[in-house]
C-alpha cells in the first residue's frame, strides 16, 4: 500500500484526512500522469459528497479534463460506463465505512488502479506542480450513466418473476437504480432503508448488519433478501429461513454452476486468503481449482485478468462474474443467483446445505502499530500457528487497507484450538504493538 492508496482507493474521515485539499490534488494527478480527455465522477450518498466531486472536478479540470458529473450511483455503474468508453472514472465512497469516513476510487478504463500507478498519483499529489494548464475543462451533468447501466440489464434477457425479495439498499449507492431494476422484474420486491439523508448510510443496515435483512426475509415469509453496501458493489443473502450466506457459499453456488454450463473458464475460481477452508475443501471435491490472493478486490481483479479467469470474489460478498461484467456488482449477483435458482426451481439453502464451514474467528485490533507484524517474536508465533492448524486452515494476521486496525482471523473444524491461537496472536500483538 501506498501513503493515500490503500487496498480500495483513498479512505479516510472527511474534513480530517481526506480534505478538500487532497481531493484537488488527486484531480491534479488524474490530469498530469494519466491525461484522459474526459473523467466521469459518481458518488454514494454521504454528506461530504458534493465538496469532494467538485474538489477533485476543479483539480482535474484545471489540467484541461473535461468532467461528467453522474451524481449518486453505484460504484459497478461507474466501472461499467468508464470500461465501454475506455475513459477514466472516479467514485467517490467510503464503502461499508460510516457517514463520517469517505473515500476515492480511481478506475483506469473501467479497472482499478494498479499500484505502480498509484504511486506516480502519489508522486504529484505530495510534489506537484499544480500549474493550471492553458485551457480549463468543464463540467457537465449527465444521465448517461445510468442509462448504459440499465441497457446492460435490458441485454440480459431477464424475465419477470413471481418469486418474494426483499433487499437493503442501506441507504447508499443504489437505492435508486436497484428499485428501478427490481421493479421492471420482480414486482414482489420489498425495498428497505432507501431514504438517504447523509449521516444514515450503513447505519444497523446493509451488508454489514445482515440482522435486518434476515429478520424482514422471516416477517414477509420472503423467498430470499439482499443486502447491499454502501457503494453496491458488494452483496450477501439471507435464505428463507433468515440465514445469512456470505460470499463464499455464493461463489461456490456459481463455480458449480458455471461449470455445469461451461462458462467456468480452466475450471478455475480466484478467491482470497479469507475464504473459509470449508468451502475450498468442497470445491476440491467437486473438480475446481483455486487461487489465493492478497485481501483487496483489485488483487482478485488481476489475478482474474492475468490468467483469463471467469469468476472470483471475496468472501465479504464482492464478485467478479467476469462473464458478463468485468466488475464486482452486488445487483448483477443478486438476478444471477436468482438466474439459477428459478433455472433448477431449487431453494437456495438445498445447494449449499451439504458444505461444512469451518468456525471462524476474526479480531479486529484498535490503536495497534501495524509494523508490530514485522517484529520477529510475531512473525514466529504466526508461523507456530500455522504448523499447529496444518493445510486446511486459514491464518491470517493482517493490517487493514481501509480501517486503522491489524485484524487476526483463523479458522480450524476445532474451535476450541482456534480459540486458544487466536487469544495466544491477541495478546502477542497487543503487548508488542499497543501505542501509547
């Protein structure tokens, strides 16, 4: 990771870190090391929306860009309309993060950046020179967004169905596009938390309080619900019952049936070190192959393009299905398991029910110095882990690309032993690496 990009953009509280300031700055390097002739810019729903998408569009413009301003939507329609139009695009969200965080993803062609990219953007963001140009860009407002969005879904050939959904739209990104789209298919969709108002974004919704959505599946006896993050890229289910299935059991939905149909491309599926050792462990006994790659969606991404891999994913419910857009899109997910699951009139729970997931255990560790995980004494008690659990379990100690936090996970069919690694790495890292 660099100084401002992390594992997803630029990410920070608002006003604080990620300024008005930077914001511009970053504009300035989108025009000086990249030099596209137009940028498109979305946001999600936060309060700081407005001052960031203005700071960066005059930063840009003033190296003579113009600017297509979007409004709020959805990162996936920004990937999307920056890929067809081979132009650069910019998002500004913080994700699952709180209304107080927010954040910049920069998409080069509809991919995100790379780090040896980032890196020069980082280069004039701390050296300059913010020099003007000669002839400023300008800015214009525009709906073509999302309508190249909604003629993606027109191509798929979707069919109305009477199945019930619910979904949580957790008052960010999507609200609108999704309702549109649920609408014009499922006319028994229930939306919920789709009144943004700035500060309620992710707040006891969405993705990352999946409590909601599986108690309104149970109260409106629904078939299935979705719930979405803040920008929409990401998604999980809860099945009929209100069990919540994350990303892992869905990318195992899809490898099988993508196999079965052939779009499986070398019988492969790219997940990262996170995936649950359970489900690796079903995909071996059912024919697939995997790679494992660092915690961050662009590593799944570039995995994915580097070897011509169909489907990858992160277990937090971040997929590529790379078959029909080249980017991560909670929506797309949610009708492509729909797809499946009217193709084989089947529930959702009856093709997973077989897999047996491993107990898994996450830390999330505050006010740690993360080079505390350089310190020899930590590095052997990890490696001690590692061989106590054997090959099919999961040791990960890493610091976060988005929060201020070193996270410990593990996972082993034996909780207890999971329990007692997981206290022996939490009190390691906590009396070496505790700021004062």
């Amino acid at each position: 990771m660099g100084k401002y990009f992390g594992t997803d953009g630029i990410r920070g509280v608002a006003f604080e870190k990620l300024t008005a300031e930077l914001a511009f700055k970053v504009g300035v390097a989108i025009g000086q090391v990249i030099k596209p002739k137009t940028i498109v810019i979305g946001t999600d729903t936060r309060k700081s929306k407005d001052m960031l998408a203005y700071s960066l569009s005059a930063g840009v413009m003033s190296q003579g860009v113009d600017v297509l301003f979007a409004g709020v939507v959805s990162t996936p329609m920004i990937a999307y309309y920056s890929e067809i139009h081979q132009t650069i695009g910019v998002m500004i969200t913080a994700s699952h993060n709180p209304y107080m965080d927010n954040g910049i993803k920069v998409f080069n062609k509809g991919y995100k950046t790379v780090d040896a990219l980032e890196l020069e953007l980082e280069h004039v963001i701390d050296h300059g020179p913010f020099t003007p140009s000669a002839v400023f860009g300008k800015l214009t407002l525009t709906e073509d967004v999302r309508k190249a969005y909604l003629d993606f879904y027109e191509g798929l050939g979707l069919k109305p169905s009477t199945l019930k959904i619910v979904y949580d739209s957790a008052n960010g990104a999507n609200y609108e596009i999704a309702k549109t789209i649920f609408d014009r298919y499922y006319p028994n969709a229930i939306q919920y938390n789709n009144t943004p108002d700035g500060y309620n974004i992710n707040v006891s919704c969405g993705s990352t309080h999946m409590d909601y959505i599986s108690q309104k599946v149970v109260e409106q006896q629904a078939d299935i619900g979705f719930a979405y993050d803040g920008d929409g890229d990401r998604c999980l289910v809860s099945d009929s019952n209100g069990k919540l299935i994350d990303g892992d059991l869905l990318m195992y939905v899809f490898a099988t049936y993508m196999k079965e149909k052939g779009l499986l491309n070398k019988n492969h599926l790219v997940v990262t070190k996170m995936s649950n050792p359970g489900m690796l462990k079903e995909l071996k006994n059912q024919g697939i192959t995997f790679s494992l790659t660092d915690v961050g969606d662009k590593y799944v991404f570039k995995e994915m393009n580097d070897y011509g891999y169909s489907l990858g994913g992160e277990a937090s419910g971040h997929i590529i299905l790379n078959h029909l857009m080249h980017s991560g899109d909670g929506l797309l997910v949610s009708l492509y398991l729909l797809k499946i699951l009217e193709e084989k009139q089947i529930k959702l729970e009856d093709l997973i029910n077989h897999i047996e997931l491993y107990p898994l255990t996450l830390v999330n560790l505050k006010n740690i110095d993360k080079k505390v995980l350089e310190k020899t004494v930590v590095k052997a008690l990890i490696e001690e882990v590692k061989q106590t659990l054997g090959e099919d379990s999961l040791v990960l100690i890493r610091p976060s690309g988005t929060e201020p936090l070193v996270r410990v996970t593990i996972s082993h069919p034996n909780t207890a032993l999971v329990n007692d690694c997981v206290d022996k790495l939490v009190d390691l890292i906590k009396k070496e690496g505790t700021l004062s």
